[in-house]
DNA sequence: GAAGTTCTGTACGCGAACGCACATAGTGAA
DNA sequence: TTCACTATGTGCGTTCGCGTACAGAACTTC
C-alpha cells in the first residue's frame, strides 16, 4: 500500500512507465481539495491538468436559467481537463468538487510538454478519454429513459468506486444538483433505498449498507460505464 | 467548388496539409450510405474509420429493452469512428446513417498508422473528438432539462447543418428513436412548429422554412455545440 | 440552552410525456 | 381501382417529476 499520498494512488499516474514516471513525477504539485472548489469555470483556460487521489471531481453544465446536469464524474481513476491535450484549451463546463481529498496537479504547458513526447502516457490519456466519452454517453441515455430511483443509485454506485469506505458525505440538495432534479426528489428516493435497506443517511451523510441491492436497484447504465472503465483501465505497473 | 464527390467535402479530410493529404488520399475509398446502414454495432470492432461528405450519421445507444437514444450526429465536419484512435477499439455504441449519401472510409491499420506518425492528422482528430464529447455532453443536458418540442427543433438544426439545402427525409418514426421518445409526441411538436410556419412536412419529407424561428423556438443547447463546433474545426486549407 | 441555520420530510396541484387504442390519409403495387 | 401498407393525427387515463409551501429535526453559534 502506498503512503496517505502518492501520484501513484491516481491510475493514470500509476500507469506510467518507469521513464515518464520519473520525468514527469517531480514537477507534480500535490493540492487540497475542499469541497466545492472550482477546478475550471465554462469556457475558462484550464491551467493544470488534476490528477485526484481521494477526491472526487464533477463535470457540471451550468445552464443560463441556473438549472444544472452532472456531466461526468471523475476520481482516482482518470484526470480533469482533458482538453487541454485534446487540443481545444477550454470546455463549456464546469468542473467542481464534489468530496473532498486531495490531487496532483500539472500546468498546462509541462502535460503537453509530456503529450507531445508521444510517449505512453498519450495512449493512457486518450484511453482515459474514451471511458469518459461512455460515461458521458450513457448519462444522455439515462437522463432521457430512467427514473430519478434508478439514477440515484447509478450515481451513488459510481461516487462508491471512487471512494474508500461506504460512506459519503453530501446533502441531498447537492446530489438534486448533480442529477439536475429537485432536492425533494431525492429524499423521496433516498428515503425509498433506505426503507430497503440498502443505504442509511442523516445530513450529509450517506452510508452504503447493502452495495447489490444497489446495483441491483439501478439501472444498467451503471453496469456499462464501469464494465467500460475496467476494459479501458490499462493494468497497474506497480502492483 | 468540389466535384460531385471529393474527399474535401469532409471538414476532417479538407484540413490535411499537402504532405499528409498525398499520403492518405489513395487509401480512401469512396462508399455509399444507403439510409439504416449500420457502421458499426455496440461492442463490436471496428474496422473502418468513416468520413461523411454528404450522409449523416447518428450514434445511438440502444438498451436491453430496445429503447435507444441518439448520442450525437456526425456529418461532413467530423468521422465516425474516433475510438479507432482513442484506443479502445469498440465503443458501446450503434452508429447508423440516418441520411443517405456518401462517406470516404480507411481501415482502421491505415487510421492508425497515420495516427501514430503524430503528424496534424491527430490533433485534428482529437480536436473533432473534443468537439464531439461537448456534443453528448450537451445531449444529456438537454435530455435533462428541456421540452421535447425544443429538442426537436435543437435535432432538425443539428441535421440542417449537415445537409446542403433545406429538406431532410426522415419519418416522425425514425426521429422519434433518435430522441428516444415517443412517435406521438414528434407528431405533435412538428404539428406546433408547421402550424407556427417554421417548417412543412408530409409523409417522411421535411422542409425548413424559417431557420431563424427554429432557432429561436430551441433551447441553448444547439447554440452551445454550434459554437463549440465551428471554435474547434480548423480553417480549410484548400480554400 | 436559546436562537438561528441547515437538512430533511410531506403534501398538493400542475404539466409533460407515456402507453395504448384507433382513426385518417397519402403512396405504391396488383 | 382496389388493396395493402406506411405515415400521421387524436384522444384518454396514468405516471413521473416539477414548483411551491411549510413543518419538523438536527447541528452550530453565541
């Protein structure tokens, strides 16, 4: 097991080779993560590129009415600004913290820097890209066909893996937030799980009890993006 | 102006500089897109990266219990098939010409080859695939918050851009599966939007009469990947 | 421990879209 | 011309989530 923080915690940055992993390690900046930190406002220039360990990131849309949808999710698994090395600099979103941690960040200049060496860790980086592509993807799916129930549950599954422990903290109006619906919508299906016994929460706090009956509750959406988040995962170099 | 056909029509191909235009175009192979021809099935390899010049393309998910929704249309500004290069292969997705007319295709070894000579043939790619990820962004958005009646008008601007003229063939059925929703309800929202002069249709014919009313009459979401779209293509070089 | 704030629970009417059923109208083939 | 088929129009009851309003409960601060 690696110390409370090492790069090696995110897989992206575990997956690097010996060679990138040496060049690149020594100009990562280790930063907090408190919840509800903006990472990159619609349209702005991304300046770094994070890579989280413990935290959890969203892609927000913010509409011009205020209303908002969660995009995508990213944790230890995969990086934020991603169109820095797409090539495009900016994005029309938002990306926020949604559980606070930590992460390793990158400017902007040293990733590309590193992108352009043509090295592995373009092929990661792009992997990584297309699993968030099928998270975004099956998102527009599950926003047009499922209920609020089974999303709920997509989301907490998704939120579950990529965090330690069963336990979340977050208020049902943040999660009515990420999902685009009403804080009492939430309640009525978080109070739904919990009469089943799969979840308990009290303010803020949400703790998995039954995690199958979870997945069994949600959707396949959940199903798929992971399935495809696995696939695209490369192996660990250093397990 | 191009022949009836040219690899040029495709916004991808047009960009190429000299070098790398002389040593793809004899590869491209010229195909036809007969209305439902399937590119490709969700999870299965793909073989052939395709550029439309003419046709359009919709991904769509489909679910286990055969409903399906429409990820996001591809026409002559970009290429069906950006997994190829991302690298994972397969994608859990269905891509099917939803409009007639032609594409230029490449096996996906020659893609490839190209692609990892890391000339400008891939950050055009990646650029493209950037813009495409903030159109299924916007796509869940959209499934989220908006009237099915401004979808519609947001879905019939989306293929108007990649249609020369102002007449689309497409049933209210086969538009209907690419919102995901139901027959009825397109019957009913393109009633609204004839009765209101925008557009006339009859029997799987449709006519744009009133772009600006279209416009005016859906919600941001075009806006939003019309500019992200138009932000992230590269100028012509042949013009 | 009192007051204020935040989080959660509940209720009611409303509107959008759904599923279903069936009617009408163009279109093409025999 | 007639028939079959496809595309479109319409109606009805239902469900889901929304907007609004408000009440209770838990935590924080002073």
């Amino acid at each position: 097991m690696y110390p409370a923080q090492d790069p090696r915690l995110n897989h992206i940055l575990d997956a690097l080779p010996t060679l990138e992993h040496e060049r690149l390690f020594p100009h990562l900046k280790l930063v907090p993560m408190p919840l509800g930190m903006v990472l990159y406002e619609s349209g702005a220039t991304l300046r770094h590129i994070y890579f989280p360990t413990d935290s959890i990131v969203s892609l927000l849309y913010v509409m011009q009415d205020g209303a908002s949808a969660e995009i995508a999710v990213v944790g230890n698994e995969g990086a934020v600004g991603v169109s820095l090395f797409m090539g495009g600099e900016t994005t029309p979103s938002r990306a926020i913290v949604q559980s606070a941690g930590s992460a390793y960040r990158l400017t902007g200049a040293r990733l590309k820097q590193e992108f352009n060496r043509h090295g592995e860790m373009l092929h990661i980086l792009l992997r990584y890209t297309q699993s968030l592509i099928t998270q975004m993807a099956q998102t527009a799916v599950c926003n047009r066909h499922h209920s609020l129930d089974q999303q709920l549950c997509r989301w907490l599954l998704l939120s579950l893996d990529r965090l330690r422990g069963s336990e979340l903290k977050m208020t049902q109006e943040l999660i009515a937030n990420m999902l685009g619906v009403r804080r009492e919508g939430v309640t009525e299906a978080a109070g739904k799980l919990q009469k089943l016994g799969a979840i308990r929460y009290s303010r803020g706090k949400i703790t998995v009890l039954d995690r199958p009956k979870l997945e069994k509750l949600s959707c396949e959406c959940y199903a798929v993006v992971k399935k495809e988040s696995d696939r695209l995962a490369l192996p660990n170099r250093s397990s």
